[in-house]
C-alpha cells in the first residue's frame, strides 16, 4: 500500500513542530536563574525572613522560640525588584509589599500603607549573581538553610558545622557553642 506524499508530509511537520516546542521548554526550564531574594535576610531589629527559591518564605523570631511569625509568597518583578504577599499570624493581617534591592545586600522596601523597612542580607546567604554589578557572574557557595539561630545574652550569634565535605550543617542540640578563636577564624 503505497502511502500519499501529503501524508507523510503532514506526520513530518507535526513531528517537527513537536520537536521543536519540547526543545524550547526544555531551554526555559534549564535556563532558571537563582532570584537575588533568595536566602536570609534581617530587619534592624533582628527578625528574620527565609526566601525560598520556590516563591515562598518565613518570617520567624529569633527570641529562642523561633516563632513564625508571617508567611506568603514573593514574584520578582525585575532584576531588582521583588513584590511580597504576606501574611502576618500576629496581626492576623494580609499585607503587599515592594522591595528594591539598593545594594548587593540591601532592600528597602514599602509596604502598601506606606511604612518604609530595610531588609539587610544575612552573612550567612551569599548573594547570587550581582544584578547591580557590570562584572561576570561568578557562583558563590552554598549555605545550608539548617543554619540555626543562638541567642545569647541578647545578641544574635549563628552557629554552623562543617560536614565531610565542607558543607555547613545545623549543630546537635548537645554542641557546645563556637570558641572565640572560632568566632574570629
């Protein structure tokens, strides 16, 4: 049986076609870039907020009860800047808020009745590739995300271990905290 030209022709294209959208989504796919929000970062009376790279984050207190404090989601709107959904579990409140990043590590940020904050990157979460900077990206080191907070006498220590592999782990609760000569190295 002998099969038209057309036929075959038509099966061609929509082969082709099909090829070509996998290729494309594949492309978009690989092609997901760290948003510069990313990590942990501090308002200047300590509270924390952990930006996860699946649009979530966490806001939780550091008094030693690590409690959450809001939840919600963040869109980045550009290279720098970043709208948040955010839901306070103290205030029982909804809130959307717009940060720009104004240094590498820096936000300040509004929120919609118009109060004005700062976010300050925490040492701990290297920035990801510097949207604000001209020169080449370059791939800073992991930090893990088990980073736990310590409070002591009031100030705001962090401590971390370094596994097998120079990755940074959280401590066992039996961990004795760091020396200075830690601190300092």
């Amino acid at each position: 049986m002998k099969v038209p030209t057309r036929v075959v022709m038509t099966t061609f294209a929509f082969a082709v076609t099909a090829c070509s959208s996998l290729n494309n989504n594949l492309q978009q796919h690989s092609s997901v870039h760290k948003s510069f929000i990313e990590g942990i970062w501090e308002d200047q009376n300590g509270i924390i907020s952990t930006f996860q790279s699946d649009g979530t984050f966490k806001t939780h207190s550091t008094d030693g009860s690590n409690t959450t404090l809001a939840t919600g989601f963040y869109r980045q709107t550009s290279a720098t800047e970043v709208d948040i959904d955010m839901t306070s579990l103290v205030r029982n409140s909804l809130q959307r808020i717009h940060c720009s990043l104004v240094k590498e590590e820096k936000l300040s940020c509004t929120s919609e009745n118009n109060s004005h904050f700062s976010l300050s990157r925490s040492k701990f979460t290297p920035p990801p590739n510097n949207p604000l900077s001209l020169s080449s990206p370059q791939n800073p080191p992991q930090v893990s995300q088990d980073t736990t907070q310590i409070l002591s006498s009031g100030t705001q220590t962090t401590q971390t271990t370094q596994s097998s592999h120079g990755i940074p782990t959280a401590p066992s609760p039996d961990m004795p905290p760091p020396s200075q000569s830690q601190i300092e190295d």
